[in-house]
C-alpha cells in the first residue's frame, strides 16, 4: 500500500473497535458564527478516548499488521504527546508492547497519559525530529515496527475516517478547516472529501513558526524547519513527508498560517463560548475564523478540534496571556514619594473601583529615582479596558505619574 484511497478510508472505519475509537460529535457554535458570519459546526476529536484523532491511525496500522499475520511483537513511535496515546492505547489492545520516543520538554500530561496506556515512553532530544531519528534506532531490533505518525498510508486512511463522519454529519457543509502537522489528518481528510463531495473546500492551518508547508508547497519538495517554536506542539512536527505533501497539494484548497497570539485566543473562545478545552493544535482550526484569514460568510463551515491534550502550566501561561491582551490582568508601576500612607492611598483606589490587588513590590534601588523616590508596582484584576483605564486616570488625577507595564 503506497498511496490511499477512498477504498482504504472505508475499509479503515469498518475495522474500529467502539471501545478505541470513537465517533466523535459535532456541536454547533452560535457563538463562532456570529463572529465569522456562518453556521460554525464543531467537529470535536478532542473528546476521543486518548483526547485525539491519533487513535484512528494508530487502530488502522494495528489492523494492517493483524490482517498481514505479523511477527510484529513491538511498536515504536516518535510523537510529541498525542500520536504516542495513540499508538500505546491501539499497541495494548492488540497485544503488542510499545515503546514511545518523547522529547525532553514534552508536556507531562501527554507523557504520564502515554504510560498510563501502557506503553514505554522514553524522553529523548529537544524536538521532535530528535526523538524521531532515535525512535526509528530502536525500531531496527528485531520483530519490532517503527509506527510513523503521518508518513504510512495506514495511519492517513485512518485519520481519513474524520472526513467521512463529517459528511454524514453535516452534509450541507461548505469548508472543512484542519490544523497541519506532518499532514496526516488533512491528507487523509483531503481524499474522504474530494472522493465524495469534491465541491467542499478544505483549509488547512500551520502555526507561523511551524509553516512547513507553505515552502514545501513551493518547492515541490518537502521542507523541514529544525526549530519551530509555538504553543501548539501537537502539529509542531517540522516537516511533512512525500507522502503527506502530495495529498495535501492533490486536495487542499488553500493553507493559511497564524500567529500563537491567534492561537491562544482560539482556546479562551472555546473555552468561554463552546465550553471545551482543547490544545493549541486543536484551537488552529478556529483561529482563520477569529482573525478573517479565510471568508466564509454565509457558508457552513466544519473546523476540527484534533486534541484536548493541554498541559496545565501551558493553560495557565495561555490564560495569563489573554488576561492581560483584555486588560483583565493589569500591572501598574507609579512612581511616588516614599512617604508613610502613599500605599494605603493607592491601594484605596483600587478598592474603591472594585480591582483586586494581587501583588505588590516596592521598589527604592533604581538609577532613575531622585533620593526619596521609589516604584510600586501593582498587579491587580480588573473588569476590562475600560475599568483598567478608570483606575489609571483616578491615580493620575492624584497626583502620580504611572505607567502600565504588561
């Protein structure tokens, strides 16, 4: 099997064990298209068992080397968090030992998830295509099986069957919106949709700093990036494969690229207004939505949620991020006489206007201040830019020169 076809992704949802795979629901968000003037229907594979569509290719290549009569013993595979629960969910339930290749700082929900499910993880490198070339150094023992996460036409025909349960699902569907890794997931969504409704259009979505596929698009070739940095480390791959790239330039209308910024506000949105949590990755499928990268007025639009996988300091570093872009989180510095009652005063301020001080450093040893001088600095919650900007005018109608730091 060197390609895959509309054959494959059928034969591919006709083997999934229920208690593996799931089939996913779509939601609509009234919310989401009211802000992109569309009927937004959720698409949402972070709510699989393993919190990603990863199962379904990693089930897929587990049935390949079952119906193949194997002497398969162990798998291993190279993933930044999701394809590894993955591999080691669908290695267990067929019996198989797995050993997973993480790198160092890959998130710990993913890695403690991944042995929950049985599997060996082993934290190598500091990307992913380190842990990539050691994963497949392991995979040359004997009996062994290196499990690509996107470059085998086992694991796209599996990820495919997310195209067909959109179809059914919503069949009045106008664009389908996939976030971009290695290009697995919208490859293979790619040959489901234009097999069946060639008239959808599929977008597919990169992080500006993981933009592979713009330039391997260009050259013909697939480029690889040997430092990409974003918070959604689930399509942080660096690379597609040949595989990849010619399903991607055979099916996919058009790719769009967006900031981390854009990505972070996808996951406050659905947290706020469809109520679920999902990674970074999963919330690139709305961010074209939020920014107006793609017009998709008047259509119906399916954007894929592919994982829930966000670590939790990542969670609070993203909230922290959206708090202060919204002025809920604001931190002031004013400059004052270091004078008894100047902190009560100030302090009074906040609490007058309803803003709850969290923190506060005083600060006399700085080469700007004259003798007598000191900063304080204040860092309180507030209701929004129109509190915060209450509060700012009120201390400098007191008499203080103030500047907001964040």
């Amino acid at each position: 099997m060197t390609g895959v076809d509309i054959e494959d992704v059928h034969a591919a949802a006709e083997q999934f064990d229920d208690d593996i795979v799931e089939r996913t629901p779509v939601d609509r968000s009234r919310s989401l298209g009211e802000m992109a003037d569309a009927e937004v229907f959720l698409k949402m594979e972070h709510l699989q068992r393993t919190g990603s569509f990863k199962t379904r290719g990693a089930s897929n290549k587990m049935a390949s080397l079952r119906a193949a009569d194997s002497v398969v013993e162990r798998v291993v595979a190279a993933s930044a968090g999701n394809h590894a629960q993955g591999v080691a969910l669908a290695a267990s339930a067929a019996n198989l030992d797995a050993t997973i290749v993480m790198p160092q700082d890959a998130p710990q929900a993913k890695i403690d998830a991944t042995r929950e499910y049985g599997a060996e993880v082993v934290l190598h490198g500091r990307d992913f295509r380190t842990a990539m070339d050691h994963a497949e150094s392991l995979a040359e023992a004997d009996r062994t099986e290196f499990v690509h996460a996107y470059d085998d036409p086992d694991i796209v025909a599996g990820q495919a069957t997310v195209g067909l349960e959109i179809l059914e699902d919503v069949s009045e569907v106008d664009t389908v919106i996939v976030p971009i890794g290695g290009g697995g997931l919208i490859g293979g969504v790619g040959v489901a949709l234009k097999a069946l409704r060639p008239d959808v259009r599929l977008v597919g979505v990169q992080a500006e700093s993981a933009a592979t596929v713009p330039r391997s698009l260009e050259k013909g070739e697939p480029h690889t990036e040997d430092e990409v940095d974003t918070i959604a480390d689930g399509i942080a791959t660096g690379g597609i494969a040949s595989l990849t790239l010619d399903l991607i330039d055979s099916h996919v209308d058009e790719v769009v690229t967006v900031s981390d910024g854009t990505i972070a506000r996808g996951i406050i949105l659905l947290m706020e207004r469809a109520k679920q949590v999902v990674e970074g990755a999963g919330a690139a499928a709305v961010a074209p939505l939020v920014t107006d990268a793609i017009d998709v007025s008047g259509e119906t639009v399916v954007p894929v949620l592919s994982g829930g996988n966000i670590d939790v300091s990542m969670l609070q570093t993203v909230l922290t991020h959206e708090l202060t872009e919204r002025n809920r989180l604001l931190q002031l510095r004013v400059l004052i006489d270091d004078q008894p009652g100047v902190l009560e005063e100030i302090s009074g301020v906040a609490s007058d206007h309803g803003a709850n001080i969290r923190t506060v450093h005083h600060y006399r040893a700085n080469a700007d201040l004259d003798v007598g001088e000191a900063y304080i600095t204040f860092e309180m919650e507030t209701s929004g830019t129109e509190h915060a900007e209450t509060i700012k005018r009120t201390i400098r109608d007191r008499g203080y020169e103030i500047t907001q730091v964040n």
